[in-house]
C-alpha cells in the first residue's frame, strides 16, 4: 500500500498524506510581510491559537511562530466577529446608527454610544441640557469601572488566577444591575440620545448607586490585595512587554496603555468634553511602560472614576434630560469627528453628513484595534505564556476590534 | 481651540489647501490634494510649532465620484486636532502613499481602507485584507456595493448574492449610487 | 522597603480563607428570581389601560424606528380571514415598499420599484381566489401554482404574498423549506413521497416500497434510465392528503399504497428515455 | 412454554439459581479435596498474597479518593470565590464529581485520525498506573502499610518519576501542538523538580538512617515537636514546593495552563482517557500530601500522646446464639426507642417521618458509638484518622493554593528550581550532617 505524501505547507520537511488538509492553515502569502511570516528557519513551527481559546478575550485567532517556546513572530487574524457596523449605520438613520453602535464593544458599551452620539451633536450644533451632561459622566465612569475591575479579573485569569474574575464579576454585576435600572438594559444600554440621555436618574438607580458606593472603593481594594502584591504575578508582568513613549505615540496608543508609558494623554482633561472640565480628578501615568504599569494604571483610575462619581453626584443640577429637537433630524452637510476617552483608549466616530436622516459616512475607530497591533512587537523574543500576559495587558475587546 | 492655527496652517501651506482651512468646534481641517499628501503630513508631523505627532484615525471615504483618504491628528504641543483630507483619489483605482513610514501603527488602519474600499496604500508592507476572508472579491463600504436587504423586504426579494462585485445589471446609474459630491 | 519574600504570597492567601467563610453572592437563579429594575426593557410586550384594552394604537412607529426590524406587527382582521401585517392589507404593500427604499439608502425609480410582470398573472389570482386569499393555506396555493407553471415564478410569490397579505419572507420560507417546490423550470424530474409520520401511518412505506421496486432503484438516487429521481421529503403539512406523493413538482392526491404499482408502471411508460 | 412467562426478574433467578447451585457444589467438593494444599500454598507464599491483596485495595480506595478530592476542589474553590459551588446532587453537592466520573465514562472516547494510536492509547494508563502504584509505600497507620519496604522512600520517587514518561507519552502521540509543547514543560518540570524533592529528604534519612516510610513515622514518635517540620524546616519548605511541582498542581500547573496551551498534553484526550489523566492529578494530590504529612507531620502520631487507657472490652464470642439474635433486633428497638419520644412530641409528626428521624437517629448514635469505640480500642483506627486529617489538610492547602495564586511562567519555575531550591537543599543537607557529626561526638 503506498500512501500518497507531500509535504507539509506548515514544515516542508514533514510528509504527510496528499490528501489530508485538515491540519493546516495553507495560508498563500499576499504581501511581503506575510511571505516573511510564513517562511520556518530551523527549529520553528506555527502554533494556531484560537479563534476558540480560552484566552485571546473573544474570537481572535493569533498564529503564532515559535522555536520552541519562544515566540518568534505572531500573525493576528481578525474578522471573526465582523458585522459591517459601519455599511449598517450608512444605512439606518442617526438615531438608529447609535442603536448599532452599542455592541460593538459589549464590555464598556457606553462609551462606544457616546462616541457618535458626541459627532452627531456637533453635526447638528446641538446643545446637551447640563443635567444630561452630569448623567452621561455618571454613568460613563461607572462604565469604566465595570470594565476596568472586569480587566483586572481577564489579567489574572490569563495569567492563571481563577478567583479575581469571580470577585470582579461581583463588582461589575452590581455595577451592571445598577445600569439596567437606569437605562433599561443590562449590556447593550442604548441609553444616550442625540441632544441628551433618555430618561432621568431614577430612585431604583440612585438607591443602588448609594449602597454600592457605601462599600466598593473597600471592596475592590480588598479584591486588588489579592494579585497585585503576589510575588508570581509581578514576577511574571514586571518589564514584560514594555512599550517606551515614543513607540507608543507612533504607533496611535492611547488610554491607559499609553498612560502606562508616561505620556499624560487623556481627552477628559485635553480635550474637555461634556463637565468634565468642571471636575477635579488626576490622570494617573506611570513610566514603566510594561504590563504591571499598564495593569496598574487602571487600577488607579479606578479610583479616580469613584472620585468624580462622587463630585459628579454632589453637583448635579436639575433641569430638563433631553433638547428640544426634531423628530427627523437632518443636519446640514458636514463632518464631525466625536471622541470621548473609554477604559482602553478614544473611541472615536468620524461622521460626514449629506444633508439627509442617514449618515452619509460613518467612520468607527476602535481602540483596541490599534492596541491589537501591538501584541506583535512587544511579544516578540518572549515565551508563550507571555503572549497572553501581553495580551490581556492591552486589554482588546474583540467586539470593538471587528467592528 | 487654537484660532492661531489656521493662520498658521495657512501659512505653512498656502497655496496646497484645496479649501481654506475650517474651524468648527474644537476640529480644525484642512483639504490637500492627492500628491501633496506625503509631504503635507510629514511637514505637520515635523515641524516645530504644529508637531502633530500622534494619528488619532486613518479613514477611507468613498463619496461615490471620488475616494478620499481622512487623517485625523492630534498635536503634542499645543493639544490641538486636525483632519486632513486628502481628496482626488480615482474611484477605479484608488492609490495613495502609506503613512507607515511616520506612523506605524497606521497598518492595520490601511489595512482596514484597503479591505472596506479598495485603496491601495504604496509602501505598507503587509496590505491585504483584514476583516473579510481573503478571497472576497468586493470592497463592501463603497457605495456601489448592494447592501444584502432583508430578504422580505427589498424589490429583488431573497434572490439577491451577499457579494456583488460592481453595479447590478438591474439598476440605473441613477439610482445606485448615493453620491455627495460635497463631502 | 525591603518585603519579606512571600509576604504577597501569604497575604493573598489570607484573603482567600477571610473569603472561604464569607457569605456567598450566589443568586440560586430557579429558586430565587432575580430583583429586575422596573424601567428593565429586556422584553417587548404590549401594554393594556385599566379597561384592558390594548393602549397600542398601531401608529407603525416603533416597528419604523426598530433598526433591526424585530418589531413587527400583524394580526387577523375581524372575520379572521386576512393576514394583516403593518395596517390593512390594502397599506401593507406601499408601507413595504417604502420601508424597502428606505433601508436600501438609495432612491429607487418607479420604473425599477414597480413589479415587472413577466408571466401570466391571471392563473395566480384564479388559484388565490380558489383559495380564498387565505394565508394559511400557503402549501395548497404553492403547490397549485407550481402545478400551473410548472415551478414557482418569483412574480407569482410577489403576487401571493401581496394579495394573501402574508410576508414575502414567509412565502419564501414555506416555498424553500418544501423540497418540491421548485424555483426554476425542472430540469431533473423527481418522484417524492413524503415520509412524515401520518404519511407513513396511511402507507407512505408501502408505496416507497413498490416504487423503489418498480425502479430498480433507492430513495435519493437517480434512476438509472431516465432523467428521474426517486426522493424522500422529510416534512409534511398537517391537513393534507395522505400519503404526500409528489410526481415531478405535482402533488398526486389520489395515489396509494393499493395503486403505487400501476402508477409506477405508467411513470416508466412517460419518462423512459 | 414456562420461559415465556416468566419476568425478566424470573429469568435471571431460573438461571442463576442452578448455577449458584452447581458453582457451590463444586466448590465445596474442590475445597473438600485440594484445601489444605491450597492453604499450604498461600501460608508459603504470604508476601506474594499480600503483595496482591494489597495492589487490588489501592487501586479501589484510588478511585474514591479521587472522587472526594474532585468534590473538595470543587466546591472550596467555590467558596473562595465567593460562589455555592455543587450543590444539587448528593448532600452539599457531594455526589457531583462522581457525576461527572460517570459522565466522562459514557462520553465518545475520541482516537483522532494521525495520533501514534498505541502511545496514545496507552499513554493515560502509564499515568495512572504511575500514581496509584506509589499509593503502595503510603504508611496509613503502623498497621496498615500496603508494602512497608525498606527502600520506601525511594520506590515512592523512582514510580513516581515514572508519571512524565506517560505524559510525554500523550504529549507526543497526540500529533498537537499543544500537547507536545505541554509533554515537554512536564517533562522538564518533573525532571528539574525530581532533584530538590529527593535531596530535600536526605537530611532526614540522615537522622533516621532508613528510607523506610513506616521507620520514618516511627522515629517522629513523641509530641509533634519531635516532627519532622520543625526539625527540618528548610527541608520542609523545599519539598513542599517540590511536591507541588510533580504534582502539576498551582502555582506549577504549567503542564496544563489552559490560558496559554489549551489542556496541554490532554488536549486531543476525550471521554475516559482523559478521565484517567484527570484522576490520576488528583490521586497524585493525595499521594504527595500523605508523603508530606508521613515525612514531615509525624504520619499517624498523634500530635499529642495522651495516655487514657479505658478498657472498654466487649467480649463479643460470650454472647453465643445471641449475638445475631441482639444485630437483628437492636435496630428495631432502637429505631422505636428513638421515633417514640417525636411521635408523642408533636401530633403533626406523620408517623412514618418518626420512623425515619429514628431510624436516622439510631444510625447516626450507633455510628457514632462505635467509632469512639474503634478509636479508643483499635490502635490502627486512631492512627488512621490522624493520618487522614494531616493528609486533608495538606489537600486542602494545595486546593486554596489553587485558588488564590496565579501560575508561575515556564522559565521562572525552572530558575527556581535550580537557582534557589538546589542550592537549599544541599545546604540543608550539609548542615545536618555537620549537626549529626557534632552530636554524635
């Protein structure tokens, strides 16, 4: 019986039999940079991980080329989880496009409405009520929290610690719970409107902020004990994955990631929008630049969002939650670009108008997917398992990166 | 808001602004043409009172005559944005240089341009697709690509393929394409 | 300030156990409801005033306004007879097509929107008429169109669903879901019987026996000397005929297990090749 | 024809009843003849008797004690989470990871096209054989070592080094990548770990002068200072990271990280097969915390020796005929003695639910009773559950471990191993036996 070889596209010096493709990616290179991807020098292999993995934080798929554990290069392959948002909001009117907007990044979904609810409003020169200003900042640093205890939780799972997400996951479902009550849902809000928020804080939302403020700075204080004197996981993230200011601006870093390398950037106090202004709080930056930097600035600016939720609760005026706008909102011919300052860097939405009730351009820019693009370099020369210590350090939603 | 800057921008580059520069907002844009768009970007990432050192967003834009390829910037300096549009790319063969060259982490975003639109970045290494699969024929953001309808709802009813290269046979010049020749 | 090696190690180890005995944050989810906030919109449903009736006054503006379209509004008229979907089946149609241009972003001529008729409509309304416009006899009036032409035109399903007021999806679905129903004129002819349980109950089995025989073939295979296909459907309408025999697109209504042989006898004179 | 009517019940008993019959004929005409030859044969070769007697209990006692561990994993790390963990199927969950025994036995047990089919095959019995074997040497009570050896303590780290070779096995054979890359961090693992773990005990063979388990426990004799934890602490601490290492257990689970190599030299494993490996963890788990507490927590000593000597002899022969008499009714009478007293309390008590709280009563004060009565009487029984107690505690500190730290990276394990824990343990070493020459002067 003489089997039919050839040998193998993922090692050409394995055979194996003709007819089996079942095993092997067989990319064809299409650009010079993938030939060089794809060309095995001695000693090296390609390991797929994903898009089902338990650790690339949605359906990512890395192929990974290592000599032995070591990561020599790394290929990311996106668009598992793509769903054309952008084609659909040129489609659907502006109030709808905010609609298609939320799930795009399911774990801070808040700021990813606010983003083009902040373009549209420039494009239609509308005021937000102040009230409704204090609400969304409300509700936006809630937001991060949520998805910044979640981070904490995804970093120490994925260095191996199973009971901070657990812990984490009772933060964020309080926090979760809380919203719903406000806006009516509890992962896709949809929540803020063109000219303001859609509904006022109510008693249901108030009392829960009030016991969960009572005892979460303690609390999430206590869960940060757990990891982040360990000596296993300082060992393991300390000067891994550093990322020094000027790569970092090249590169389009933003949020906490380029906070991490020492570049105080951040649009709340940059580029002031809505109150923020108004409000006292830090922009908490570190020098280090490597994964605890990175993990450590959010946990600061945990703190932070608890203090201006504090001030921003204090402060709220009253008055109307909503402008008086038209029912059919047609803005005139003209581009806007909204961005607003999320837990993983700017959200930003690009939106040109031609004068009719849909968007005529709708531009998303997502974060994470820039971050994305940083697994690469900074695991390049490390092992596997810091592949995903880099990884969650960055801290990509794949919703928002496939858009 | 710098109102400073758009005389400053005027200055720098006179008579390459396709437009005068507009100020809306905390934005700032200028409109260059395709073969100014290299230097224009390298002088406002080199020069010392605008160092627009960090590219906030890169974007294709199709307005259905032309492509457009849209910069958004942000200065160290003096915290400013910008957007550059650079306009005039043909609709059939859209070709730019890339911006890899001073930023790249503008990859993937060409990248992204090149999938949704067709542009051809010149000198980004790795320009193929990034969300669709790799034998996809179609650049799905132009405006000549037939959004797949509901199939319960649109005239041609369920009978219509996901990938349409090109204008359908049944349609008019007129009524596929949504242009605004002013954006 | 110098640690002692460990300490983090310990401390975190400490907090654990403080946990261990902690109560726990579990909500035993079939046995104890989870506390949902008023304003939670998790689920649509409509609403009733103190009179108990209906406060939704079929403005169609939220169904507009739905990105996604999942909200849709439908009913029966008051004889019960008429599908209604988004108003009387009079409105439904313009509302459709307005809906159509407006979710396609583009504007569409009259020429383009308006339905080309390339086939004889008249026998679609002799056998809607037949039918009664009635919506729930969708397979009975499918079934007679394909008999008339042969397949299903789409301008005939166009037809059916604007005159039956059913949604064109649902034809579409019903048409799809049927494997004899064909969308194009046959090209390969198929003898099918269905193989549902009340088919198989009335003698389904023994009429795929005979014919399967009378063949010399098997279900889902072509038979050999001609351009024939013997197969198998696997679903059937409740309501119908008994056993569901379908010769080349055509429901045979009078065929069973006592005449299957004489039948297949005849099917051999007809289309041998 | 009679066969027909008869129930399936009928049938089994119309065909097992002539069968019982003729089987024990024969039996007792076999017995009747060749006994004494037979007793002759086992009273010669009782080592060998033993020996088998003794492999068949360990390999049943390894299954349950999987079980139990499975279960105890489950729901502490649950609690430490903040969660209920199991709780639907037995009391508190208890029966759940039996459950999920039995699940993995009916799933498909998969053989993927391209593996080394007989490496593969045979890959998750090595493992498992690897680790219960090692259960042999374990010194449960004075009384109750399965082979008390002399080269215990060595027989227990040579079989189990054995466990890598099946795991490189699996890794190999999977033709995966991730099983490859786990068979090999295994591998390196066990091998780097082998070496601190063996030298960490040779100060206390220094002291004992013998690698037999049960003359170890013997010589930590006397009040738990005399353990060996306080007289070998730097010993104490290295073999305890080294055990945690061969036991792939967190913080040195790398074997098996699923953040980064998905199950690692499991992977393609379904159905039993990764049952087998799943067991054999968590039987190593308590092989390597019945070795600590034997080496280092004084084994079955109790901590401290009290000297009560109830003579409590119940001299069950002189009951004669009574005595199955007494077995057959004391749970009757006791039952009623206790449901009485609920049935009269309360007359919304159903008289059945009287019967069950008695019945449970008596169960439970019965039990209760002859426990007391075993531990105080029956040496072994003493020493056994002071052996257990130190083992489950042991478990439990590797189950909190692995609820609360994260996992160490490849390269750091290794570095610690060969940077820090050898050179520890050789000092250890050194030093004691400079004490042992100073003392012995």
């Amino acid at each position: 019986m003489t089997q039919q070889m050839r040998p193998s596209l993922d090692d050409p010096r394995v055979a194996i039999p003709a007819d089996s493709t079942w095993y092997e990616p067989a990319p064809s290179p299409q650009t010079e940079r993938q030939a060089e991807f794809l060309t095995l020098r001695e000693g090296e292999m390609f390991v797929n991980m994903g898009p089902q993995h338990p650790s690339t934080h949605g359906v990512l798929r890395v192929i990974i080329k290592v000599n032995g554990e070591k990561v020599v290069d790394l290929d990311p392959v996106l668009g598992y989880l793509h769903r054309g948002v952008e084609k659909l909001c040129e489609n659907a009117d502006y109030h709808q496009a905010i609609c298609y907007t939320d799930p795009l990044e399911y774990v801070s979904s808040l700021f990813c409405e606010a983003a083009p609810v902040a373009a549209f409003e420039k494009l239609m020169d509308v005021d937000v009520p102040r009230r409704a200003q204090y609400i969304r900042v409300l509700t936006m640093e809630l937001n991060r929290i949520a998805s910044h205890t979640l981070f904490q939780g995804w970093m120490a799972l994925d260095l191996g610690g199973i009971t901070p997400i657990l812990w984490a996951f009772i933060e964020r479902d309080e926090i979760v719970d809380m919203l719903a009550a406000l806006t009516g849902q509890k992962l896709l809000y949809n929540y803020y409107r063109i000219g303001g928020v859609n509904g006022d804080l109510n008693h249901e939302f108030m009392s829960r902020l009030g016991t969960w403020m009572s005892r979460a700075a303690a609390q999430i204080d206590s869960n940060l004990a757990l990891i982040n004197e360990n000596e296993i996981f300082v060992r393991r993230t300390r000067g891994l994955g550093v990322l020094d200011a000027k790569t970092a601006l090249k590169m389009g870093v933003t949020g906490p990631n380029l906070r991490a390398s020492g570049v105080p950037f951040d649009l709340r106090r940059d580029r002031p929008y809505l109150v923020y202004p108004e409000l006292e709080f830090d922009v908490p930056t570190r020098d280090e630049g490597d994964s605890l930097a990175r993990y450590l600035v959010r946990m600061d600016e945990i703190k932070q969002s608890i203090r201006i939720i504090d001030q921003v609760l204090h402060e709220m005026p009253d008055g109307p939650v909503m402008a008086k706008l038209p029912r059919l909102l047609r803005p005139r011919p003209g581009r806007a670009f909204g961005a607003v300052e999320g837990p993983r860097g700017v959200y930003g939405t690009y939106a040109i108008s031609d004068g009719t009730d849909q968007p005529f351009r709708m531009r998303i820019h997502d974060p994470s997917f820039v971050h994305l693009q940083l697994v690469g370099p900074l695991t390049k020369g490390n092992l596997i398992a810091d592949t995903m210590a880099v990884m969650a350090s960055l801290d990509p939603v794949m919703g928002g990166v496939d858009k | 808001m710098d109102r400073r800057l758009a005389a400053l921008l005027q200055e720098t580059f006179g008579e390459r602004l396709l437009a005068p520069v507009r100020q809306r907002y905390d934005e700032s844009e200028i409109r260059i043409a395709l073969k100014d768009a290299t230097d224009t970007l390298r002088t406002l990432h080199d020069h010392p009172a605008l160092r627009f050192e960090m590219l906030i967003d890169l974007c294709g834009v199709d307005t259905g005559e032309e492509m457009q390829v849209v910069y958004h910037l942000s200065s160290s300096k003096s915290g400013d944005w910008l957007r550059v549009i650079v306009s005039g790319l043909d609709r059939s063969a859209p070709r730019i240089a890339s911006a890899t060259f001073m930023w790249p982490g503008a990859e993937w975003m060409e990248r992204e341009a090149y999938d949704m639109f067709g542009i051809i970045f010149e000198g980004n290494r790795d320009l193929r697709r990034i969300y669709m699969p790799d034998d996809y024929r179609s650049h799905p953001l132009r405006k000549d690509f037939y959004l797949a309808d509901d199939a319960s709802r649109s005239p041609a009813a369920g009978v219509r393929n996901m990938e349409r290269v090109g204008t359908p046979a049944d349609a008019t010049a007129a009524t596929v394409l949504r242009k605004s020749p002013g954006v | 300030m110098p640690r002692i090696p460990g300490s983090g190690l310990l401390s975190g180890m400490r907090l654990t156990l403080t946990r261990f005995f902690q109560p726990k944050r579990t909500v035993m989810y079939p046995e104890a409801k989870p506390d949902i906030a008023p304003r939670n919109r998790g689920r649509l449903e409509l609403v009733t005033d103190e009179h108990g009736t209906l406060k939704c006054e079929t403005c169609f503006q939220c169904a507009q306004a739905c990105p996604i379209e999942c909200i849709d509004m439908g009913g029966t008229d008051t004889k019960g007879r008429f599908a209604v979907h988004w108003g009387p089946a009079e409105q439904y149609a313009e509302r459709r097509e307005e809906s159509a241009i407006r979710r396609s972003g583009r504007t569409v001529s009259d020429a383009a929107a308006a339905t080309g008729a390339t086939i004889d409509i008249a026998k679609v309304d002799e056998i809607l008429e037949a039918h009664d416009y009635d919506p729930h006899h969708m397979l009975a009036i499918l079934e007679a169109i394909q008999g008339a032409y042969g397949y299903l035109p789409v301008d005939a399903l166009k037809r059916v669903s604007r005159a039956t007021g059913a949604w064109y999806a649902m034809v579409y679905g019903t048409a799809t879901f049927y494997k004899h129903l064909a969308f194009e004129p046959g090209v390969t002819r198929s003898i099918a019987v269905c193989r549902c349980a009340n088919c198989l109950v009335s003698g389904a089995g023994a009429v795929m026996g005979t014919l399967s025989y009378e063949f010399g073939t098997e279900f889902g295979r072509a038979i050999p000397w001609s351009n024939l296909r013997l197969e198998s459907l696997p679903s059937h309408v409740a309501g119908a005929p008994s056993p569901l025999v379908v010769i080349d697109g055509e429901p045979q209504r009078d065929l069973s297990a006592k005449n299957a042989a004489s039948w297949a006898a005849a099917l051999a004179g007809r289309y041998a090749a | 024809m009679a066969w027909n009517r008869l129930t399936p019940a009928g049938r089994i008993l119309a065909v097992l009843l002539p069968v019982l019959a003729i089987g024990g004929a024969l039996t007792t005409v076999l017995l009747a003849t060749f006994g004494g030859a037979i007793a002759a044969t086992i009273g010669a070769n009782l080592p060998i008797v033993r020996f088998l007697v003794a492999s068949v209990v360990t390999f049943l006692i390894s299954v349950p004690v999987a079980f139990l561990l499975i279960y105890m994993e489950m729901k502490i790390i649950a609690l430490m989470n903040l969660r209920i963990g199991p709780d639907r199927i037995g009391p508190a969950g208890a029966v759940m990871s039996v459950v999920h025994g039995l699940k993995v036995l009916m799933k498909e047990d998969y053989t993927p096209p391209s593996v080394d089919v007989p490496v593969f095959t045979l890959a998750p019995v090595v493992v498992y054989l690897a680790s219960f074997m090692t259960l042999l040497v374990i010194p449960f009570a004075p009384e109750l070592t399965s082979m008390g050896f002399e080269l215990g303590l060595l027989y227990f780290f040579a079989i189990g080094g054995l466990s890598v070779v099946g795991l490189m096995m699996a890794g190999w054979s999977s033709f995966n990548k991730y099983s490859l890359l786990g068979g090999i961090r295994a591998a390196a693992q066990a091998i780097s770990y082998e070496i601190p773990l063996t030298l960490s005990v040779v100060g206390i063979v220094i002291l004992t002068g013998t690698l037999s388990l049960p003359k170890i426990v013997a010589a930590q004799d006397g009040s738990f200072l005399d353990w060996f934890i306080f007289r070998q602490p730097l010993a104490a601490i290295i073999f305890f990271i080294a055990i945690t290492a061969e036991a792939n257990r967190t913080p040195f689970d790398n074997a098996e990280a699923d953040q980064e190599i998905v199950a690692g030299f499991a992977t393609e494993y379904s159905g039993m097969r990764f049952g087998f490996f799943f067991f054999a963890e968590y039987v190593n788990v308590f092989i390597v915390s019945a070795l600590f507490s034997a080496v280092f927590l004084g084994g079955s000593n109790p901590p401290i020796h009290i000297d009560v000597n109830p003579q409590i002899l119940i001299d069950l022969s002189a009951l004669g005929i009574g005595l199955p008499l007494i077995a057959g009714i004391a749970p009757i009478v006791g039952t009623l003695l206790f449901a009485a007293p609920i049935w009269f309390a309360s007359s919304r008590v159903k008289g059945w639910q009287a019967l069950v709280a008695g019945f449970l009563i008596f169960g439970g004060v019965s039990t209760a009773a002859v426990g007391i009565w075993a531990f105080v009487m029956l040496p072994p029984v003493a020493s056994l559950i002071w052996f257990l107690i130190k083992t489950f505690a042991l478990v439990f500190t590797f189950v909190w471990m692995r609820g609360t730290l994260p996992r160490a990276r490849i390269d750091q394990l290794m570095g610690f191993a060969w940077k820090w824990l050898l050179p520890a343990s050789l000092l250890n070493i050194f030093a004691t036996a400079f004490a042992v020459l100073i003392a012995g002067r």
